[in-house]
C-alpha cells in the first residue's frame, strides 16, 4: 500500500509540473503571439533584410537666373557577388584596366565572405561597356544618382561638394544639406538565419526629394570675376586671391572666388587646403583699405573735414621708439588727399584726435571682429583686440591696417555700408528654398544689421573716394571710362613666421571699391596673395577690379555717362569709315563730317565717343556690339539731331 502511494504522489507531482510547464508556454505563446507580434515582425523583417545605402537625388542649385549649378545624374556603379565569381584572379585583371584599380585589391574584394561587394562606384558609359565586353561572372550593375557640377570650377568654392555617401561635406552643399538631400535610396538585401547576404530585392526610393536652392550668384558675373581674378593672380605669380561682387543696396552676393580653384567633380584631385573658402575662412591684415573705415569715424566723430591739413612729415613720423613711412614724402595733405594718396602718417595724426574707445566702436560698427551670419559654413571672426589694451602705436597702426585681422567677406559688407548710405546690411547666398511642387519653403530678404553711419558721412566719404582712382591717387588704374569709381587700395605686409616682423616680400594687395559711384550697383572686392614684384594695391588689384567691374556693369545694362568719357583726340581713318547707301564708295571719315557714320560692329564706349563729336542725342538699346542704327548711315546731319543705336552680345 505505500509503495503504491508513493506511486500516486509521483504521478501528481510529474502532472502539476507538466500543467505548470503548459501553462507558462501558453502564457508566453500569447505574449510573443499576440502582444508583441508587431514589434517582433518588424525585428524580424530587419534580420532578414539589410539596407545598403545608395547614392541619393539631390536637389538642383541654381543661380538667380534659374541656370542650374549643381544637379545630379544617372551613372552605373559595378557590385559582386563573390560566392559567383569562379576566377577572381582573372576578373580582378581584366577588371583592373578598365577601371585603374590595384588587381590585387580586387582579388581580395571578389574573395569575401560577403556575397553582396562594391567594386566601383560611378562609372561612365564607355567603362561599363568595356566591363560587359568581359562577361564576368558574378559581376552586376546598379544604377545611382550622382552629383554633377556642369560648370566644373566655376563656383565651386561656393558650392561645396558630396562625399562617397552622398552627403555634403563643403559649401552649400553642407550647409543646406537637411534641406537638399530629401530622403535616401537603399539597396535591399536579403539574408539566410545565420546572416549571410544572399539576394537583393531592389531599391526602396525615397519619397522625399530634395528641395532645390536659388541662389543670390549670377553665373555670368560668377565667371567673369574668376577669369579676371584668376589672370590677376597668375599675371603677378602669386599664391592666391580672393574675389567678391555684392549687390551693396542688399547684401547679396553675386560673386564669389578663390583662387587657386578647384573642380568639385573631381575634388579627391585637389588638397583639402584648396577647398577652404578662404573669402570667409582666412584672416589677414587689410592695409591702407582701412583708412576709409578711419576716416568714416572721425568724419562721423565731427573730428575733422574732408578739407582739413594735417602735415605728414615728409614720409618718416615717430610714435615712441617706432617710426611710421610713408612710400612717397609728403608734405601738407587735406584729409581727402590723405586718403587719395593713402598716407600712413596722415592716417595716424587723424587717428590721434580720436580715443581708443571710439574708434573700437566704429570698427565693431561696420561688422569687424564678427561674423557677417552669412549661410555658408565655417566663417572666421576675425580679430580686433579690445581697445582696453591697446598702446598709441598700436592704435596708429591700426589707423592704416596693420594689428588687426579681418576676412574679405568682412571687409566688401563694410565697404557696401558707405555705398548704400550707412546701412550694414546681412550679406547671403541664398534667395530661397524651393520644393519639387515649385512651393517656396524658405526666402531669404535684405536685412539692415545696423547703421554704421549717417548718410551725410557717407556721401561725403564717397567724394573722397571717388578721387582715389582719379588723376595722382593710387587707384587710378581702376579708373572705367563712363562712370565714376569710389575706391581705396591696400597693400600690407604678413608677418614673417620666423623674424616675427612684417616681411616686404610678403604683400597682400587689394582694391575696394563700387561703381557707379553716386548710385552704385554693385561693390566688388579683390585681394591678390602674395603677388611678386611691385605688389602694390594700385597696380595688382586695380586692374583687376577695373576689368571686373567693366565687364559686370556692361553685362547689366548700365550704361556710362557720356559726359564722363573722354573725346578721342585722333582716331585712325581705317577704325570707322561712314559708307554711303550704295555701299561702293566711302564718305568722309565721322570726325568733322557732314554724313553719319556706321556704328555696325562697334563697342557701347566707342559708340559714345563717336557721337561726343557730334552735336547728337544717341538713345541706346542692349548691350555689346552695334548691330542696327537709325538714322542709317551716311544720312546727312542737317536736321538730325538724335540717334538710335542697338546692341547685341557677341556669341
């Protein structure tokens, strides 16, 4: 009887265990089953799936045109599956020379363990068909989007450019990438239970494009400013240079350059040193540029009058234990010619009659020592020591920009503040961000940081400028027939990193200025690094700035003054010799003629100095060569007394 009981106990025990044991599978059944089902399914599908990140479709840039700067197109990239490639020495080789690529490396590659490899990435055309010519096997190809710059160099500081993920690593192309890179494309790749890549299923496609940027730049003044600004460098066998042209009524830019230049096609080709956009990156001292903000303080200040005459001491003036020179002696200047002829001594004898806290004041007024909050990255300070610490020498110093740092950015935004009236306005590259609908997502608009000074200072500060480039200033070399330039030059000198002094041999020559003067349109800035020889402002940067600024103002309708453009004395009978309805025989020669002669195929300029010789009202039309006229030519002039003229660019 007990050997059976104890039978009975053990049959229990075993059932409960059992009962409990079913109980907990059911309970965890419902749980995995039923409460959790949807989050298991999705960890499961991730498993089981793997996505291989493609190159995304960016959105386009344009300029303000609507010219597209950045878009992106269709390429072939080549991937594997090793576990199908049977000869991956012989692959490897073949696949080498159409590609450039170590064999060696490849072997390895179409050796992984991984069955899903890439091989190449954004291949052209012609290589795909040599690589199909080949026939390997296991060897496949894969469209993707990839980002095309179809102005190579042009703009490509600006810009910026995409890394081998597609995500933007300089430029705009960083800065706006939230708004320009939409959502990404994937390859999906399933997999066995152990993990293995076995098959891909296709590509998942976003379905977020990328919104598209409209830009502030002008690709024509973008390409005119970095073809002069490239011929300034290399004519003079400089390092480099910077260039800026800007709207000074808004802040927009138009143009921006550095140089040396670099093609963000191809970028793995350039140092990264040559991708920094030095226009807003790079500090330098800017030299006698600085003696217009100096000026425009003290005139604020009520310190002095543009007629006023300070005495420069003949080209050598002592402050303490230092000396100041001047390059040329001179004796008694009014503050106008202080600045026409850019006298050091002049500059600290009117930056005497100012305290340090005031000029700090007037030199953070105008934007130095700050960002501009332009929407590009990676933009300096600057730097401007507070006035708390600085020594009169210093403070004269800086009188003719030397002891301070600012970035050209800086330094075209403060000279824009004296164009437009006082007003500091943001400079930006942006005008707005535009969906694939064409919605406008963002705008961006002129905004006033804040009044440097008053409009009266400015008019008057413009006068004095405006005799920069005029007859015996040094920036007369940036003089344009037509119009009156407001203007300063600059040369001042690196530090020497070894002998801790300012170095001759270093200079870095610039010229500011905006045009036309009384009613500018834009402001353009030009900064040459290091140029050899004579380096100075007036004859580096000047003609550069001239020949800048004479190409933009033609490309944008504005039209010189006759009244400023000087009459030929002499001009060569062959350059324009009026023709008679017939065609067959020559009239007179337009100079003291009686008969009106033939514009066709002449310049604006040449135009207006043509009819400076005559008693004539001329009405112009477009811009570049004269195609049409009217009267026509070799009509007798008695009784005429206007003339029609229209222009057309050269293509």
């Amino acid at each position: 009887m007990n050997e059976i009981k104890w039978i009975k106990f053990r049959i229990i025990i075993i059932f409960f265990l059992f009962f409990f044991f079913l109980v907990g599978v059911a309970v965890r059944g419902y749980q995995l089953q039923i409460v959790k089902q949807t989050e298991l399914v999705h960890r499961a599908e991730i498993q089981r799936k793997h996505l291989i990140k493609l190159w995304p479709s960016r959105g386009i840039i344009y300029d303000r045109r609507k010219n597209e700067l950045a878009g992106s197109v269709e390429v072939d990239s080549v991937f594997a599956h090793p576990w199908q490639v049977k000869e991956p020495k012989k692959i490897a080789e073949g696949l080498s020379k159409v590609l450039t690529i170590n064999s060696y490396w490849l072997q390895k590659t179409l050796q992984s363990p991984s069955p899903f490899v890439w091989i190449a990435r954004g291949i052209s055309p012609a290589k795909r068909e040599q690589i199909e010519a080949l026939a390997p096997k296991g060897i496949y190809f894969l469209k993707e989007n990839k980002r095309f710059y179809p102005h190579c160099e042009i703009g490509g500081h600006l810009l910026g450019f995409v890394g081998i993920d597609g995500n933007g690593l300089e430029g705009l192309e960083l800065n706006y990438e939230k708004f320009i890179s939409g959502g990404n494309e994937a390859l999906l790749v399933e997999r066995d239970a152990i993990g293995r890549e076995l098959i891909y299923s296709g590509i998942l496609a976003s379905e977020s494009p990328g919104s598209n940027l409209i830009l502030t730049i002008d690709l024509n003044i973008q390409y005119i400013l970095e073809k002069e600004l490239q011929k300034a460098v290399e004519g003079s066998n400089a390092l480099g240079g910077l260039g800026i042209v800007m709207n000074p009524k808004t802040g927009e830019v138009l143009g921006l350059a550095v140089q040396p230049s670099f093609n963000p096609n191809n970028f793995k080709f350039s140092s990264p040193n040559q991708w920094r956009n030095r226009a807003l990156t790079d500090n330098f001292e800017p030299g006698s540029t600085f003696k217009v903000f100096l000026a425009a303080a003290a005139l604020e200040e009520g310190l002095v009058s543009p007629e006023e005459n300070f005495y420069c001491e003949n080209g050598t003036y002592k402050i303490g234990r230092r000396t100041i020179h001047d390059v040329h002696k001179y004796g008694t200047l009014t503050v106008a010619e202080i600045i026409k002829k850019s006298s050091n001594i002049g500059a600290a004898k009117i930056c005497a009659r100012m305290n340090a806290e005031t000029f700090y004041r007037h030199i953070r007024d105008f934007g130095f020592g700050e960002k501009t909050s332009i929407d590009l990255p990676f933009e300096s300070l600057g730097s401007v020591r507070p006035y708390q610490g600085w020594k009169e020498i210093e403070k004269s110093n800086m009188a003719f920009g030397q002891g301070i740092s600012i970035t050209g950015l800086q330094l075209i935004t403060a000279l824009s503040a004296i164009a437009n009236g006082g007003y500091v306005m943001r400079p930006y590259i942006v005008r707005g961000i535009v969906n694939e609908k064409g919605e406008y997502l963002k705008k961006n608009f002129p905004n006033v940081v804040r009044t440097a000074i008053s409009a009266q200072t400015a008019k008057t500060l413009t006068e004095i400028m405006i005799g920069v480039t005029t007859e015996g200033g040094t920036g007369v070399a940036a003089a344009i027939p037509g119009f009156e330039v407001a203007g300063k030059t600059g040369t001042a000198q690196k530090v020497d990193p070894v002998t801790k002094r300012y170095n001759w041999a270093r200079p870095i020559s610039s010229f500011m200025g905006f045009v036309p003067a009384r009613d500018p349109r834009i402001s353009v800035l030009i900064v040459v690094d290091e140029p050899k020889g004579r380096g100075f402002g007036g004859t580096v940067a000047a003609p550069a700035f001239k020949a800048v600024a004479e190409e933009v103002l033609h490309y944008l309708n504005v039209f010189p003054d006759p009244n400023l453009i000087p009459a030929p004395t002499k001009v060569p009978t062959p350059l324009l010799v009026a023709r008679n309805t017939s065609g067959d025989k020559p009239i007179d020669n337009y100079s003291g003629s009686d008969r009106l002669p033939d514009f066709t195929g002449l310049s604006m300029r040449r135009v207006l100095q043509i009819v400076k010789g005559y008693n004539l009202k001329v009405q112009i039309e477009g811009s570049g060569r004269a195609v049409a006229q009217k009267p026509s030519p070799g009509t007798p002039l008695n009784g005429v007394s206007e003339c029609w003229v229209a222009f057309k660019p050269i293509t």
